[in-house]
C-alpha cells in the first residue's frame, strides 16, 4: 500500500490547530508558525502513524494543495457568513519542502501550483499581476482596456475627492473620508479580479464562495456590458464578494483586509497566519502599477513589507531565508518531485515550469487554472489535465516501485 497524504494546510495554527487556544495569535506565542516546525510536525506524524498502521515498509508521497476554506471561521457581514480565502498555494510549497527536507520520510511529492520561486522573492515583482491581467487580456483585449478605464475613472473621481459618488459607484456600506479608504477600495477590487483569474475553471465551484463556470468570461461580460465602466466594475467585484446578491451593500473593511500578502489573506484566523508567515519567511512583494497591468499603481516593496509587519507583528521579515533554506533555483540535485501549474494561475511563473531532470518533472497544463490537476473529474475538464493526471499517477507508480526496491534490498 502507497500513503498519500495531501497537504491543503491543515497544520499548526490553520484551522482547529490551535496550539495555544483563543491566544493563539498572541504575542509571543505565534512565534512558533513557522515552515520548519510544520515540516517537522508532518514528519513525525508520518513516523507515527506508519508505526500504529504497521506500514513501516509503506513508501509515502505527499499532495500539495491550497488552503480549504472549510476550516475557517466564517465572518459575519449582513446576517451573511462570508468565507473568502487568500490565493496562496502554501499547500503546493510544503508538499515540494517535504521532499527536499525529509527525503527520508517521504518518497516524492506532486507539488501543484507552488509558487517556490517568487516566495522566495526571486524573480519580478510586477510578474503576479501582469499575469492576472494576461488572463482577461486573453479573452479579449477590450476587456482589458475596460477594467484599467474603470480604475482610471476611480481614480478622477479620487483626485477629486468625490467620496460621495464613489460610495453610491460602489454601493458601499460606509462613506469613504481618506486616501486610505480608497487604497482599500483599490486592493479589494484588485483582489476580486486576482480570484477570478486564479479560479477559472471551466466549471462553478462553490468552495470559494459562488464561483460560475469560466469566471473570466463572465467578468469580461460584465466589463464590457454598457459604457457606465464605474458600474460594471462594481457588478464585476460582485461576483466575488456579492454572488448570491443578499448583501445590499458592500463592506469595504469587512470584506477585505489588506495584510502582507498583496494578493490577499482572506479572513479568519487561517489569514492571521498566512499574514504572519508572509511578515516572517514567505517573500510576496509584489506590486501592480498600470503599465505592466490593468491596476491602480500599488507598490508593496521590502520597506513597505517591514513596516508593515513591524506594526502589526513586532517582527522583522527575513529576505532571503526560503532561498537558504529550501534551495531557490539550485533544485537541481533535488528528485522525486512534479511541479504542475496551469498556464492561467497566476501564480503559474512563480514556479517551476521547465523539467530540471527526469525525476525533477515539470508538468504544464493548457488551459488549466489553480492546481486543476488536484481537482477531482469533472466531465468540462480540458484534455490536457486528464493528460497531466495520468502521466503524474506514471511517474508516482514508478517513485513508489523504485522506493519498495530499495527498502527490499536494505532489509
């Protein structure tokens, strides 16, 4: 028998592993979230239940997903429990970190949409959200012009301190006083655009909220509608924060909470801790700047990231420390691992996308957004993730032979 263990985040401080209780977030008792101590806890775990299991001999390959939002504490706005999750893939990180850290634990890893690169903050700031942008430019380039013409309107209105509109624009729940607000209203927009892309599967799905089938064509729709681009932006955010169309207005502060992860932490306690890990080893400065992208100029760099984060956090981020210790782009001497990513995540290029040797395997899906392959069939699937699945349960089957070999030649 071959253990699977899919990784979608259910380690310390995510869900109800909460080693300190309701304080758990407190300072300093969140300093024990960290990657090394949640690879330590899933290597222990493993050891222990191939022992109570009586699987000793059992070869082990972990699954590296997203967070589920079913293990969230669900937030309140309107008589409405609002559950929106950050767009990270940490699942996918751990998956490949096991392998590279526990090779003695675990025989391989399919690392799906793991953005290890640019957590590690290698690569171009700008790259996140041109590739948002890149997907609704893909479907039609007029879509993209209409999005960045609706944040070039906001921004008029803005300059001129036109909160009162804005707030019946965007049908807010609170007016707006500050440039602060704005910047909120800034982020909370860009934030739905940032989910659509990366949920844009050819099919509705329902674990993020109300998802329809091809979210980027309905937004582009939307966008593309009638020549009143503020409402169009505002009913194109609605199909994330609004799907059911219960809320009669939108929470600006509520519904979004702007944290150290510039594509969003979602809410619950599951997005202090992505907030916390993104303040203290996970590297995510990225920015948009309407040049690159469609969306309003929104710097995050290491200056904003600490100050950010020596607020909230009391804590310094530490540049660099993915890349010393789980390898940045030196993977070369690592094996037994798939990376996967669709060509419409974007977080796609922030990951491996090209095959370092014949057990360090790229797998690219056409077509495919976040971690597609790790979805269960679906009968809208595209060709190429049925292809991608099968050559990945291949390459498993041959990991998991290789490893009985081994362990037969040892005893």
């Amino acid at each position: 028998m071959t253990q699977g263990l899919k990784n979608d985040s259910g380690q310390r401080y995510y869900g109800k592993s909460l080693p300190f209780g309701n304080v758990s977030f407190d300072i300093p008792q969140v300093g024990l979230l960290t990657v090394e101590q949640a690879l330590a806890d899933y290597a222990i775990m493993i050891t222990k239940l191939k022992q109570q299991l009586a699987a000793v001999a059992c070869p082990v390959i972990v699954f590296g997903g997203r967070h589920r939002p079913t293990s969230l504490t669900p937030v309140n706005i309107q008589g409405v429990d609002i559950e929106i999750v950050d767009s990270s893939n940490y699942g996918g990180m751990l998956s490949a970190y096991m392998r590279l850290r526990y090779p003695n634990i675990v025989a391989g890893a399919l690392a799906a949409s793991a953005p290890i690169l640019s957590t590690a903050g290698l690569g171009d700031s700008r790259q996140f959200f041109q590739d948002v942008t890149a997907d609704f430019e893909k479907f039609a380039p007029e879509c993209r012009d209409a999005v960045r013409g609706a944040f070039n309107r906001l921004k008029e209105l803005a300059d001129h301190k036109d909160y009162r509109r804005i707030q019946a624009g965007f049908s807010l729940c609170q007016p707006l006083s500050c440039e602060r607000d704005v910047h909120q209203l800034y982020g909370l927009l860009r934030n739905a655009f940032t989910l659509m892309a990366m949920l844009d599967y050819p099919y509705s799905t329902q674990f993020m909220g109300n998802m329809p089938a091809n979210p980027v064509k309905v937004a582009c729709g939307t966008m593309l509608r009638g020549p009143d681009l503020l409402a169009n932006l505002r009913d194109t955010a609605g199909i994330v924060y609004n799907s059911t169309g219960v809320l009669t207005c939108l929470d600006l502060y509520g519904l979004y909470v702007e944290c150290a992860d510039p594509t969003g932490c979602g809410l619950g306690f599951n997005s202090q801790a992505w907030d916390y890990q993104a303040c203290t080893e996970i590297e995510l400065c990225y920015e948009s700047n309407n040049v690159t992208d469609m969306f309003p100029p929104m710097p995050f760099t290491e200056a904003h990231r600490e100050a950010y984060c020596s607020k909230r956090w009391a804590v310094s981020p530490r540049p660099g420390w993915l890349r010393v210790q789980f390898w940045g782009e030196a993977l070369s001497a690592a094996s037994n691992i798939i990376f996967s990513n669709g060509d419409l995540d974007p977080w796609a290029n922030g990951g491996v996308r090209r095959s370092f040797s014949s057990s360090l395997i790229a797998l690219n899906i056409s077509g495919g957004a976040h971690h597609l392959d790790l979805r269960g069939s679906n009968e809208a699937d595209p060709e190429s993730v049925i292809s991608v699945r099968k050559k990945e349960a291949e390459i498993i089957a041959q990991w998991v032979e290789m490893e009985r070999s081994r362990s037969l030649k040892t005893l």
